[in-house]
C-alpha cells in the first residue's frame, strides 16, 4: 500500500474545489490564467490558493510578483504557503531559488507529492494547479493522486492547439473536463469545440496592455484579461 495517499488526501481534505489548468500545447496562457483564477477568486471574497506545478518552468511567481530569492514559506509542522494578494501560493520557485530545474519523470512524480504531502493549505473554496503543457507525468499524476480535480483546457483558434483539443476529446479525461477557455482569440471557434462535447467558459482576446503587467498584481487586475476571468470564474463558482 502507498501510505502517500492517505496523506495527501488528508492534506487537500479542507479544499472543496481543484481545479487543474491545462493545454496540450504550449504558450497559451496557461500560466497567466491560472493566476488570475486564483487571485479573481480571493478578490471576491472566497479563500484560494495557487500551486505551480509547472516544476521545471515554475512561472507562476513571476506573474504574482514574489521574489522567491527573498521570500519563503515556514515551516510549521510541514509547510505553510505564502500569502499574496489573499492568495495562498506554493512553488518549488521558492527551493530552486527561480533557477533551472531539469527534472526527469521519476524526479517529477517525487516532488509531484512531496509538494502535496508537505502544504499545510487552509480551508480553500479553490485550489488552482498551473500545470506544464502536454499530457505528460503531471496531468497523470493529478489523475492518480487527486481523482477529485477538475481540468479548464486552455486552447487558441490556431489549427495545431485545437488539435491537440480535439484528441483529449476521445479520452478519459474529456469527462474531466469542466470547460474550456479559448485564449488570445481573433475568431470564434466556439462551434468547434462545442462539436467537440466541451462547454465553452470564455473567449479571450488578446490583451497589449498585458506584458507591462507582469509581476504588478494591482495593475494586472485592472486589466481587461482580469475582467474576463472575473466573469469566467463566476461561471466556475456557480
Ligand atoms: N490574452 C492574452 N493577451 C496577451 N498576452 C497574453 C494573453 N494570454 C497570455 N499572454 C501572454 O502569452 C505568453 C504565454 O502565456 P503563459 O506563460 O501564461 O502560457 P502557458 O500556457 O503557461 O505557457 P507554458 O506552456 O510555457 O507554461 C505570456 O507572455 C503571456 O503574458
Ligand atoms: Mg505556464
């Protein structure tokens, strides 16, 4: 028996909601997303928190603005997340310093649970998993270890990406799937995902004002990408 899933179990008991973003192809905004899922549903009054589990890439501190050189979580009978902007938020950003962390698929699966065993997270509304793009060790494990978690695709109009889309369609996980967001749209593929069996939760275009934003989270939600996962989130929460 793996006594690591009772634990974890344990540890996520106090959070009602999981919701894991995820993408087959890379770049889509994922990341930005994910972030401000979680810091749109703080900001409307609910508990949420943010795991990175994009390990090699962790890139969710940079949206957030935490210097993970000067910032840690303590420790305290396992590991308590930091607050930011209300946002409980956990990363391995904070033990590789935001240095490169090449990891391979043994390595991943450790620190996959590690992470989840050591957080001590607080009663949440919502856990939100920023995750790596594909459908690699990650997304397998959140299967595995978190069989509760809900996936939001994230996808652009372009050819490949919806692709990618239309494959996890035929797929165990499609069940999983609560919605999509269509990101960076200049089209509306809504039909086609929607022949596709998904719910679509947004259509978002693209955003210049955003790149200024990163890292300044007051500015970031002033944002019209931050009104539309506002809007996105409601849906969500309903
Ligand atoms: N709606 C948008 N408007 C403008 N820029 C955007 C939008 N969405 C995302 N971006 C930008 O696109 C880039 C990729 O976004 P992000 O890092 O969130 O994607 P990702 O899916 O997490 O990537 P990866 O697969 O590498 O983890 C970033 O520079 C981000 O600021
Ligand atoms: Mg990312």
């Amino acid at each position: 028996m793996d006594l690591k899933n009772p634990a974890i179990m344990k540890r996520l008991e106090g959070i009602e909601r999981i919701i894991a973003v995820i993408s087959g192809k890379g770049g889509v905004g994922k990341t930005l997303i994910a972030s401000a899922m979680a810091l749109t549903i703080a900001k409307i009054g609910f508990p949420s928190g943010l795991l990175d589990m994009d390990f090699t890439n962790s890139s969710c501190h940079l949206v957030l603005g935490v210097d993970v050189s000067k910032e840690k979580p303590i420790e305290d009978i396992g590991i308590l997340p930091v607050k930011v902007h209300g946002v409980e938020f956990m990363s391995v950003a904070f033990y590789s310093r935001g240095e490169a962390l090449p990891l391979r698929g043994v390595e991943i699966d450790n620190i996959f649970r590690e992470l989840l065993i050591i957080t001590r997270w607080s009663k949440l509304k919502a856990l939100i998993l920023d995750t790596p793009s594909g459908f690699g060790d990650v997304i397998l494990n959140i299967t595995t270890y978190l069989p509760r978690a809900e996936f939001i695709a994230v996808t652009t109009p372009d050819t490949l990406s919806l692709e990618t889309l239309k494959r996890l369609a035929g797929t165990y996980m499609s069940g999983k799937i609560s919605g999509v967001i269509v990101n960076m749209s200049y089209k509306s593929i809504r039909s086609s995902i929607e022949k596709m069996g998904f719910k679509v939760l947004a259509e978002i275009p693209r955003y210049n004002d955003l790149e200024g934003c990163i890292g300044n989270v007051d500015r970031f939600m002033k944002t019209g990408f931050a009104e539309k996962i506002e809007e996105t989130v409601q849906k969500v929460l309903d």
